[in-house]
C-alpha cells in the first residue's frame, strides 16, 4: 500500500467521524431528550456529503496551485479559493438535503435540522479549507523559495562565467600583440616569450571553470606573467612581493592579480629611467590584499574601466564584498579581500 493511498484512507476515515460526530451534535441540540432520526440513513448521508466536501476542496486547492500559484497572485488565489469552496458547499447541501426522505425526521425538526447541519458543514469546510490555505501556502512558499534560490544561484554563476570569458580573449590578445612586438623588435627573445606565454596560457585553460584559486597559485602565476613584460621592458617593470606567508592558502578569483598588474602595465609609463613599481602586500587582521603602483600616467591611453569593473562584479557575484580603489596624485592601489 502505497503512502499516498493510506494518506487517503487515513483522511476518509477522519473526515467520517466528524460527520458522525457532527450529525450527533445537532440531533442532541434539536432533541435532547430522543434521538429524532428513524433510521442510519441521515448518517450514510452526512458521511458521504461530508467527504464529498474534503474530497472536492482538496481538488479545488489543486487545480488552483496549477493555475494560480500562492507565491505570485495571493490575493486572486484567496478570492477564487473561498468563491470555489463556497459554490461546492452549496452544491453539495443541496443535493443531500434533496436525496434526504422527510420521513427519516420529525417534521418539525426537519428545516432546523438541514440549518443546523448546513451551518456546521460550513464551519467544517472553513477550518478545512484554513488547513488547506496554511499547508499549500508554506509549501509553495517554501518550494518557491528553494526554487528561487536555485535560479538565483545558476544566474550568479552564469554571471560570473560569462564575466571570466571576457577576460581570456582579453588577456590573449595582449599577449600576441607583445609577441608580435617580441618577433618585430627582439627576434633571439621571442621564442622564449612564445615559451613563457605557453606556460601562462596554459594556466588559464586550467583555470576557466575555478570560482577561486589560492593566493601562492595566482602570484605564481602573475611571476610569469610579469616576466613576459619584462622580456620587452627589462628593467622597467618591478614586482614587489610583501604577501604574508601565512595568507598564501587564502582564496581569491583567479586572474585578479594579472587583471590589476596588466591595469598598472597600461595606463603607466615603464621606462628604465622611469620604472614602474608594482608592490603586493597583504593585511592578515582586515583579510586584505593590496596592489599598489606608482603613478606616471601614459596620456594616450584610453579606458573604459572593464577589467576593473568586471573583478568588482566577481567579486560582488562570489561573496558579496567589494574592493576598494584609492587613488592619490602618485599612487593608485585596489583593494581587495581575501577569501576563505
């Protein structure tokens, strides 16, 4: 036996007894005294009417969960679920008031009796159908929640790797316009470029489905990175590492220190006469890493903000944080936190 099918026999059966107990209440109210039924039919009657009350409810509650869902239209699912319940109580009154004989109670008696009973079937039906509310409401609820969670999570996700893929294409395109520059300007260092970027790129088909990566994986990383630049630049270009040993484990998207560097590498002039410093240090009290760079402004460079824009967006995507900018007339650092 199924669980549905006992669920089922297990409110049929509950049901009945309210209708017996219910017919018995209004026969002790009508004649305290006597009984004033004849026969059991008035009982086989309000057993089946009383059922066919639940039973119809229970459908009316489905049908309405498929067309008017709690979650979105409260107020319209109230109104056709009262206007509903109240149409099949009538009918149902009607119909067994009809088939009832006149003979199987005292004349008398007759008219305040189908009151009475209509009366209790209604409440019936009220505390039924506030059962049926609260239960399909809150699992609906719940469901829609739970849900709603689900789609919000695939969004965020979906978000984030579309945000990540704008940055590969980027970083590629970089690279091949350096190793261009490497084949045109220093042929005896290009293939080792060629080598090197290989060794990055490589890194970065690893890592396009990574949410995040230890911080020792991306400074790693970002080393080679800067040596790509610094084949072309020489000694223009400085990488200061001032990370905390004990924050190496944390966590952070990957790419972040390359889409900062590659900001400090565009938009500041690197010259042996002018070097450019780029100095990484960490703060294990507030979970922060800082790059900082000094400022020496290219005045043709035109931005519009991607890269530092779309790592604000992963990071509000992963965590909820954000970083932070700072900018003065000789230094711009990000900030930003180190995951867990």
């Amino acid at each position: 036996m199924s669980n549905k099918f006992r669920f089922t026999l297990i409110r049929l059966g509950i049901v009945s007894i309210l209708a017996l107990l219910t017919l018995q209440f209004v026969n002790f109210i009508l004649t305290p005294t006597q009984n004033p039924l004849n026969d059991s039919y008035p009982y086989i009657l309000a057993i089946i009417g009383f059922n066919l009350l639940s039973e119809g409810n229970i459908l009316i509650n489905r049908y309405l969960d498929r067309k008017t869902p709690w979650f979105f239209r409260i107020v319209p699912r109230v109104y056709k679920q009262v206007s509903l319940s109240l149409l099949w109580t009538a009918i149902v009154g009607f119909a067994m008031f009809t088939v009832l004989p006149r003979d199987t109670i005292h004349p008398n008696l007759h008219f305040r009796g189908i009151v009475l009973t209509y009366a209790f079937g209604a409440i019936f039906v009220l505390i039924f159908n506030s059962i049926l509310f609260l239960r399909s409401f809150f699992s609906n609820w719940r469901n829609s929640l739970i849900e709603n969670e689900k789609l919000k999570q695939e969004k965020l996700k979906s978000e984030y790797r579309v945000l990540q893929n704008q940055m590969n294409p980027h970083f590629l395109f970089n690279s091949l316009s350096v190793l261009i520059s490497e084949i045109r300007y220093n042929p005896d260092k290009a293939e080792e470029f060629a080598r090197k970027m290989a060794d990055v790129y490589r890194y970065v088909l690893q890592r396009r489905d990574d949410e995040t990566i230890t911080l020792e994986k991306e400074l790693k990383f970002t080393e080679k990175f800067i040596f790509l630049h610094k084949i072309r630049l020489g000694e223009a270009v400085f990488l200061e590492n001032q990370i905390e040993p004990e924050l190496l484990k944390s966590r952070i998207p990957p790419f972040t220190l390359q889409i900062l560097v590659e900001n400090a590498l565009k938009h500041n002039r690197a010259t042996e006469k002018e070097p450019l410093h780029i100095n990484l240090k960490t703060d294990a009290e507030k979970m922060m890493l800082e790059v900082r760079n000094n400022r020496q402004e290219k005045k043709t460079t035109y931005s519009a903000g991607t890269g530092l824009n779309n790592l604000s967006d992963r990071y509000r995507l992963l965590s909820g944080k954000t970083i932070k900018i700072i900018e003065t007339e000789i230094e711009f650092a990000v900030q930003i936190p180190l995951l867990d």
